[in-house]
C-alpha cells in the first residue's frame, strides 16, 4: 500500500475531541485483522495501526473488548453490501468515516461515486495512509456545514452511512443533514447508528467518548424520532445491537449472555441501535 509516506517512516498522531474517538475504532478493527477467528480481516486497519506513531493503549481497546466496534463495522458493511447490490450506480456518502477502509472492503464498481467526509486533520491524515481509487473522493469539512454537499451532483441514487457518528451532532444539525440528503436525491437509504437518552444520559460511562473529551447529544429513542421530522422517509429497520446478526455471530459466550442480561430492560437493550430508511 503506498498513501505518499516514504516506507518506515511513521505519522506521529495526536488529536482530541470527536476525532480521537476513530483512533480507537481504527485500533479495534487492527487487532481484529489478526484474530485467529477475525470478523473483518481488515488488514487496511492493520496497516494503518502500523504506520502511525501513537500510543493506542490510550484508546481504552484492547483484543477482548474490540468486538464492540468490529460487530457495528461488520454489520455497517452488510448493509451497506445490500444496497450496492441492487445499485449499480449509485452515490455514496460515508460521513464522520474516520479511518475507516469501507470503500476498500467493499470496492464499489465503477457507477459508484464514493464521498469519505470527516474533519479536515482526519482527512489530511487519512491521505497520507490510503491510495487514491478511481471514483472515490474525501471531503474534509464538518458533515454539518452545507457547502460540501452542495458541490455533490444529485442525479443518482444516493447511499448515506454514518458509523459512529450521530451522536456527536444536536438533533438540529442531524436532522438538517438528513432532510438536505433526502431533498438533493431522487432517492435512496440513510444506515446509521444511534444512542438513546440513555445512552447520552451515561456518556461518561464510554470510555472512549470520555478520554476523548468530546461531548455527545443527539438521542434517538426510536423511527417515530427521524420520520416525523424528515418528510419522505420510511423506516426499513430500527434494532438493537444485542438483535444483531454480527453481534450473535461475533460475540463468545460470556458477552452473549451479558447481552442476553442487557437486553431484559427495554431502555438497555436500545441504549446502541442500527437504523436504516429508504425513501
Ligand atoms: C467514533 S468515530 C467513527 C469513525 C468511523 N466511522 C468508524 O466507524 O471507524 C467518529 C467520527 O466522526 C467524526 N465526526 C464527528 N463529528 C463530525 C462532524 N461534525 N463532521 C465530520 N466528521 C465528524 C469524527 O471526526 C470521527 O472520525
């Protein structure tokens, strides 16, 4: 892999805030990739890790707990693979990406424009790590600001994903991103994760969050919270991560049955859920 760093020499990495929190879903996928039974096999991830100088025990992630960003990874890729599949052409807006390899995991075909936005220190150092791809763009701008979108064409079926993402946003700017998504194209999906009140009310419990120092606000309780103030959208799923198929596959039997535990009371059990809308 060649993303323009001269061979051996690492990128010292130092950043705070919501950005920080990728550095910790970046080290999840890594050691992952080198589980004797890995869920992703992202070696992108592996050779990312290996090529930044930071000390990754800060993140909190280590080869136990990894599964808890690895099972939302694997379970984004599925759904986002559903979609491709029946869209050969097709525009995709990966937002808050980090450092994450989707575009490279999934390696759309050629009728797919593929945006990776994040904050410009993420994109800058995400250039300087992965090679270029044809048809494949990254936006260095807050998802938040409006111009980036702007200068997107919107004549094609459009695929929205934020992983790890809406919960670092105030209701407004979420729900203005979605409904400007959702007015620019003829149509499409929005995939993206949530926290309940439950969930922002015990931030300080996430450790990731909190070594970070970001601050998170937006809950989502539930469909009836995005399709009541974005006009033209259907809900197609709207589950707890426990009820996920990569998390059942993921999980050993000790973080099963805690997820088992979890799940008996309803405000738990959709503390994280997965949301998907078409419209
Ligand atoms: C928890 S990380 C998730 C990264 C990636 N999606 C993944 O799953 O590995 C959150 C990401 O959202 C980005 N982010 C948060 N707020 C943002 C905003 N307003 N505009 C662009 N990116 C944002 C952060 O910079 C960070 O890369």
């Amino acid at each position: 892999m060649d993303g323009g760093l001269p061979a051996g020499k690492k990128i010292r990495v130092d950043m705070s805030g919501a950005p920080q929190t990728m550095l910790a879903t970046l080290y999840a996928k890594a050691l992952d990739a080198d589980a004797e039974n890995s869920l992703l096999r992202d070696t992108w991830a592996r050779d990312a890790v290996s090529r930044i100088d930071y000390d990754w025990h800060r993140t909190s992630i280590t080869a136990r707990n990894q599964f808890g960003v690895t099972t939302r990874t694997v379970h984004f890729d599925a759904w986002a693979r559903q979609f491709l599949a029946q869209h050969q052409r097709a525009t995709v807006l990966h937002l808050g990406c980090g450092l994450d390899s989707r575009v490279f995991r999934l390696a759309p075909g050629p009728g797919v424009e593929w945006y990776d936005v994040d904050y410009p220190e993420v994109i800058d150092l995400r250039e300087k790590l992965y090679p270029s791809r044809e048809h494949y763009h990254q936006i260095p701008a807050s998802v938040t600001s409006s111009d980036w979108l702007q200068a997107i064409a919107g004549d094609q079926p459009v695929l929205l994903i934020a992983e790890g993402l809406t919960m670092y946003l105030t209701e407004a700017e979420g729900i203005g991103l979605f409904r400007a998504v959702v007015e620019k194209f003829p149509c499409g999906e929005l995939q993206f994760d949530a926290f309940n009140s439950l969930g922002i009310r015990s931030q300080k419990i996430n450790t990731i969050v909190r070594r970070s120092g970001s601050t998170l606000h937006w809950a989502i309780n539930g469909p009836d919270d995005i399709v009541s103030k974005v006009p033209g959208l259907r809900p197609l799923a709207a589950i707890s991560v426990f009820d996920s198929e990569s998390f059942r596959r993921g999980v050993s039997g000790g973080y099963r049955l805690i997820g088992k535990l979890m799940s008996l009371a309803p405000a738990v059990r959709m503390m994280a859920q997965y949301h998907r809308y078409a419209f």
